[in-house]
C-alpha cells in the first residue's frame, strides 16, 4: 500500500533530543512525566527552557545545538528543523537561589521557601518545590529558622559561597578527568592533544570550573566568588603605544580632495586661461600644413558608391 503525500510530513512540533532513557518511561500516574517548560535562567533571569521530570523529581537544563542547512531523518519523514536537543541534569537550588537573592533585596527577612519562589511571569516555577534534593539543600545557602512545624529561610552569602567553592571544587575534579583541556592551549589541543602542548595548572583549571559556574548565578555573586577563591588577577597585557586618532569635534572638517566640487556646474562657471605653457607655445610654432586633424582618424569610413 502506498503512503499518502501527507504521510511523509514531519510533525511542526518535532524535536531530536538526546536525554537518558528513564525520561522515555511511562508514567506511573495520571499528570507524572516529563514536562517542557519555561523558568528563568538563574544567571540572566531570562526565559529558559528546561524539562522536568515529575517521577524522578529531577529539572534537566535544555542546550540546543543549531546548524545551517541541517535536517533529520525520522522514520520516513523529513525534520527540517535540524537543531539537536541536549537534555542534562541540573542542580535546581541555583533556580532557588536567584529568588533567595531577590526576597533578600527586597526584604531581607525570614520566610517559608513557597512564597519566595513566586513568579508572575514564570508561574510554573512552583516545580522547583518538587525538586526533592534541592529542597533538601537549602541549608546550603541559608539561613533557617524553625517555628512549629514550619521552616523559614533567609538568603546568606557565606554560605552561599561556600557551597560554591565546592562546586568549583567538583567541577575541577570532573573536567580533570574527563581529560578537558582548559587554559590558553584549549584551541590547539583541539586538533592535537599532547601532554607537552597542554601545560595548563590548577589555576587554569579554577578559572575554567569558576567560568562554568558563574553561567548559573548572577553577575554579582560571580565577582564575589572569584575573590572567595583567592585567585590572583590576570595580568594585563603589555602597554602598547597610543593609536592616533582623528579628533572627534562638532565643526564639520571637509575632506582634503573634494571630487564633488569638479562637476559639470563648476566647469562652466570656471573662466578658461589665457595664458599658455611653455609646451604649448612651442607646439603652435609647429608647421602643421598637411597634417590631418586627430578626430578624422576616428570618423566612419565612406562606403564609395557602385
């Protein structure tokens, strides 16, 4: 039997994702499974999208690698929307800790974690709460304060960077042994992985972890964790001598050639000399007598008549 045109359509709302294989299992109940939605980027405080799995209670961070001119096949159907989706684990307390940082600018005092993580604009930033791990981390990065059965919490930045530095710490350990190069040889060793060419130091590597952390928290709390760190400042490159450049001022400068004044309006009202060079004189003393004109030699020929 053959397929109909319309069979061979791909679906408008296709992806190609690349995510573990517990996020492919059904749901055990109604309403559980993986769920795309958009939060905002604990850094930037921009929409993001991520995936959250309600049976694992896990929030996956969503990266999108786009080429030109790229399609998949699927099936028997055509993807043109080539992008490729990356579906990774994330620490959902980074999530957390940008509103913690906010309610302590705004308030600074001690409240129950649910009415913290209220956003208009992002409503399903509720799912944070169900992210059981993160909400049992929270004494890393606050406060707490225990009235009844109810707990409140309170931003703290010592705390806070504490909890960064050993996330630093980790992400040393991981880029270490995963073999990923960092430092200044992070270009060539792309095409040539030599132990020699990659002489990189611990410092290297606590920058680069230190760079992929701060993708997560704000600019502000990035700065104050490179000095946490105790890092020295990079050195500035050497002094080069001051490029000259064209003063800037309102007064319009007119340009040193002004093509624009030889048009043919100027031409006419320009008066023609009088006076003659001294290769010209001599030129009219010349006999001319039996010397053709120069225009005659490109005038069209005569077609003699039979």
């Amino acid at each position: 039997m053959s397929r109909k045109p319309c069979e061979a359509a791909a679906r408008p709302d296709q992806w190609v994702l690349i995510a573990r294989d517990s996020l492919l299992d059904l749901p055990k109940k109604p309403g559980d499974g993986a769920l795309f939605t958009r939060l905002r980027n604990p850094s930037t405080g921009e929409g993001a999208l991520f995936l959250f799995s309600s049976c694992a209670q896990q929030l996956f961070e969503i990266k999108v690698f786009k080429e030109d001119y790229h399609s998949w096949f699927v099936g028997q159907t055509v993807q043109h929307d080539g992008r490729l989706f990356f579906a990774t684990p994330m620490d959902a307390l980074f999530l957390i800790l940008y509103y913690l940082i906010k309610a302590e600018k705004e308030q600074g005092k001690f409240q129950p974690v649910d009415q913290v993580v209220v956003d208009e604009a992002f409503p399903s930033s509720c799912i944070l709460l169900q992210c059981t791990r993160a909400m049992q981390s929270l004494h890393h990065v606050t406060e707490e304060k225990e009235i009844g059965s109810k707990k409140f919490y309170k931003y703290n930045k010592e705390k806070t960077l504490k909890w960064l530095k050993k996330k630093v710490v980790q992400t040393v350990k991981a880029l270490k042994s995963n073999n990923i190069c960092v430092g200044g040889s992070v270009h060539s060793a792309t095409f040539i992985r030599s132990k020699q060419m990659l002489d990189v130091t611990e410092e290297d590597y606590t920058r680069y972890a230190h760079g992929l952390i701060s993708e997560y928290v704000p600019e502000e709390l990035s700065a104050d964790l490179l000095k946490y760190l105790e890092l020295p400042e990079l050195s500035s490159p050497a002094a080069q001598p001051p490029v000259k450049k064209r003063k800037v001022s309102d007064v319009l400068v007119e340009a040193e050639e002004d093509y624009t004044k030889f048009n043919s309006t100027d031409l006419k009202k320009k008066k023609p000399s009088n006076k003659m060079t001294a290769a010209q004189k001599s030129l009219a003393k010349v006999d001319k007598s039996g010397m053709k004109n120069i225009s005659s030699f490109f005038s069209p020929k005569s077609v003699s008549k039979k």
